[in-house]
C-alpha cells in the first residue's frame, strides 16, 4: 500500500488510498523451537553460514551497482550457490539467493516509483546486511519442500540435516507452507512458517499439492466473518488516545492508550538507569560489564517492542469486532503520514510505529469483510469538521471553532477523516464510548456504559 507524497496546504484535500487491504492470503506462523544441545549447536552453524552467504553476494552486488548502476544477477547467483551448495544444501542455497534476489526487486522498484516516495526520502539505499550490533544477525533460511510440519508429534522435521525439533505456539493457519526462516535470538529460536491460507493446491495446474507440503493449522480461511450492514467509519490514531472512531450513526468509540505510555516510561527509567552503569563500566575500562549492560540494554528494548505490539493486537481485535458488530462495512483510516518528521518527539520517533499499527488494524478488518482505505490525515486537526474553517486548539484536547461550537479535537479528526472518505460530515454524535487498552486486554472505561448507545453529543 502506496501512500502519495508531498505537504498540502490545508485548503487542499486528499483522496483515500484504495484499498489498504493485505495482499493474498499469505500468512506467517511463529512458533517457539527448543532444540536439544547439539541441535542448537548445528542450527547456529547453519545460520551463521546463511547470513554469511547472504551477506557476501548482497555486497557484491552493492559494488557493481554502486559502479555501474548494474548488478550482475545470474553472475554472482552462480559463484555464491557453488561456493555454499555443500554448506547449506543446494535447495537452501537457492532460497537464500533468492530472497536477496527479491530484495533487490524491491529496491529497483523504488527507485522507479520515486515520485511516490515521501518528501524527507531523499534517496533509496540498496539491500542492506544481516546485522546486527555489528554481528551477523543468525537466520536459518529453508526452502518450501525442505523442511515439513508434524502437528501431532508438534515438531518441525529439518530434512536435509535429519533434525526434529519440538516447538511450542498456536499453528493457526491451514494452507500450503511457505519459505521457512529460522530466527535466533540470544537463547532463544523460533520459526516463522509463512502459510498460503486455504490454498491447497498448485498454483498453475490446479492438482493436489503434497500432504507434506500443507501446515494443518486451524483456520483455513482469513475472512471469517461478513459485514452486518452498510455503514462507515473513520479512525483517528494518536498517542494518548490510541484510536478515536466515528461512524455514520453518531456513535463515537474512544480507545485510550495510557497504559501504554506507562509502559514506555518505566522502560525508559530502566534504559536510562543501565546508560549509568554502561558509562561507569567505561570509564574504568570493564569491557566485560559494558557488554553485560549492552546486552541487558538490548534485552529492555525488544521487550518494549513485543509489549507495544501486544497492545496494538489487543486494540485491532476489539476494533474490529466493535465495528462489525455495529453493521459497519467501510472504514477510512486516517494514517499520521510523515509525523516523526514533522512532528518529531520521543513518542513518534523512538517507539510509536503507526505502520504497524495500521496492519494490525487492516489485517483485522479483513478477517470481518470490511474494507479499509487510508487516508493521509494532513490537517484534520486544524479545520472544523463542520464549517472547514481554521480551529483554535484551547484548551488542551478541545477544537474550539470561531463559528461558535467546540469539540474534541480527536472526534474532529476522526470526522474530518470521514468527510475526506464519503464527503460529508455526522451532525449529531452519541456519548462517547471509552476503553482502556492494556496487556490485559481492551475493558470498558469505569463510568463508560459500553452498551448504552444513547444519548447525544451537539456539536
């Protein structure tokens, strides 16, 4: 999904992007693998030799075109696969060339379409490496038919090294498996199997694909559910309210986010106390405890990351059963484009991933039928949903229009957001419905009746 680029002025509109719906039905199951002593110790050979392969052709091919705008596939193809064929295997060898060789399709297909970048682009970088904190980062790639899942004995059969490995985590898609990566993370190992949800046949000739070529995980089918009605919705994302919604029928849902500014926080207070140490550890040359608090350092922040991605699944699952609920079918989703640029602070551009946000939201929306557009939100805050005048932001949290009238400045984002979609605007709006998102789950705001639709905001 494509987003356009370029600053507006706020007098001018943006149309919807078209649909930010997922491509395919492709997707990735993570388990956790816990293979034995001597398992972990090849399996850490195996990815060490599949970055390094990796790596090695991805800079040759960085010279040649860094030389001469060129890159020589089919060259360095054959002189990398003879080189790592008897390492790896000859079918993983070509799995790994193959997904630098996707890499660089990317990346040319950038540079074609740079009109379409974002303002502060100003160039786009070739294929990067596997790494890092400066080591190699350890990734087992196994092609397709090389590897194959046992549901009933839960584990993952390696076949070229004759390895069974037990793993633990829900198989939740059912379809023809994918390219495997093996990802290793300190001590810990977990494989993501990309499944071709549903499909359990070849893609040209239609016969049956092999029984060991299809994970029988639960779900066949990503689409789930049907919409109940015809209605629209606009979504608003931000900080402290995670998500404002509006739809057509005046009904307003409030998703707050609190809690997770908590959780950056403490973790900030805990980063901040092992920056200490790590200049103690400096200034009298303990090399060995500097590494310790790197590594502790490394830890805090991937656990952030893994809390921050919990929330945003707890919200998009909530939404979205919300939204279906309520007979909706179209949802414009307004997307804070270029904000860590624009609007840079330690929220936007140290933890706050929008982008992943809005695929949680979208990859939700798709399991109930109901079709997303992204909406590129310049200016939604600063002009009356109303009367398209410039809005005085006094006080805090509040639009105040010169015509006369005030409102959340979050609900007039979201309505503003809608209007770009469906060219007009909601008049009368319900009592907002509030909920708290939290590593519990999504609960009901205490004094917010989530099932009183009732009730009337004037704007």
């Amino acid at each position: 999904m494509t987003l356009p680029s370029g600053q507006l002025q706020y007098h001018e509109e943006r149309e919807p992007i078209s649909p930010a719906m997922p491509e395919g039905n492709v997707r990735t199951t993570v388990v956790r693998l816990f293979p034995s002593g001597a398992q972990q110790k090849k399996i850490r050979r195996l990815a060490d030799a599949s970055a390094r392969l990796y790596n090695e052709v991805n800079y040759e091919r960085r010279q040649q075109f860094f030389k001469d705008k060129r890159v020589d596939f089919k060259g360095t193809w054959d002189k990398y696969y003879e080189k790592y064929k008897r390492i790896l295997g000859s079918a993983n060898a070509q799995a790994v060339l193959q997904k630098d060789n996707e890499a660089w399709s990317s990346f040319f297909s950038l540079l074609k379409n740079k009109d379409s970048l974002p303002p502060f682009t100003k160039h786009v970088s070739p294929p990067g490496y596997w790494k890092e904190n400066e080591k190699r980062k350890l990734i087992l790639v196994v092609r397709q038919d090389r590897y194959e899942v046992d549901e009933e004995r839960r584990v993952l059969i390696l076949k070229d090294w004759k390895m069974e490995i037990p793993f633990a985590g829900r198989l939740r898609w059912f379809g023809t498996q994918g390219r495997l990566e093996v990802h290793i993370d300190g001590d810990k190992f977990y494989a993501h199997i990309p499944v071709d949800v549903g499909r359990v046949t070849t893609k040209k000739s239609k016969r049956p694909m092999k029984e060991s070529l299809i994970v029988h995980g639960e779900r066949d089918r990503v689409q789930v559910k049907t919409p109940k009605g015809e209605k629209v919705a606009s979504i608003d994302l931000g900080i402290n309210m995670l998500a404002t919604v509006t739809v057509d029928d005046g009904t307003v849902l409030f998703y707050r986010g609190s809690t997770v500014k908590a959780d950056y926080f403490y973790f900030q207070k805990k980063v901040a106390e092992l920056d200490k140490l790590k200049a103690e550890a400096e200034k009298v040359q303990e090399t060995e405890a500097r590494e310790e608090v790197l590594s502790e350092r490394e830890r805090l922040f991937k656990r952030l990351y893994r809390r921050l991605l919990h929330h945003y699944r707890a919200l998009s699952s909530h939404l979205s059963k919300t939204l279906w609920q309520l007979g909706v079918s179209t949802v414009y989703l307004g997307y804070p484009y270029s904000i860590s640029q624009d609007k840079g602070n330690k929220f936007t551009s140290n933890i706050w991933s929008y982008r992943k946000l809005v695929e949680a939201i979208t990859d939700k929306l798709h399991e109930y039928g109901i079709k997303a557009y992204l909406t590129v939100e310049y200016n939604t805050s600063r002009l009356c949903a109303l009367h398209g005048v410039v809005v005085e932001r006094k006080p805090r949290g509040v639009v105040s229009c010169p015509l006369g009238h005030r409102l959340h400045s979050d609900i007039n984002g979201a309505l503003n957001i809608m209007k770009l979609g469906i060219k007009r605007t909601v008049n009368v709006l319900k009592k907002p419905l509030s909920f708290l998102v939290s590593s519990n789950g999504v609960t009901p705001v205490k004094g917010s009746n989530t099932s009183d639709l009732g009730g009337t905001l004037a704007l």
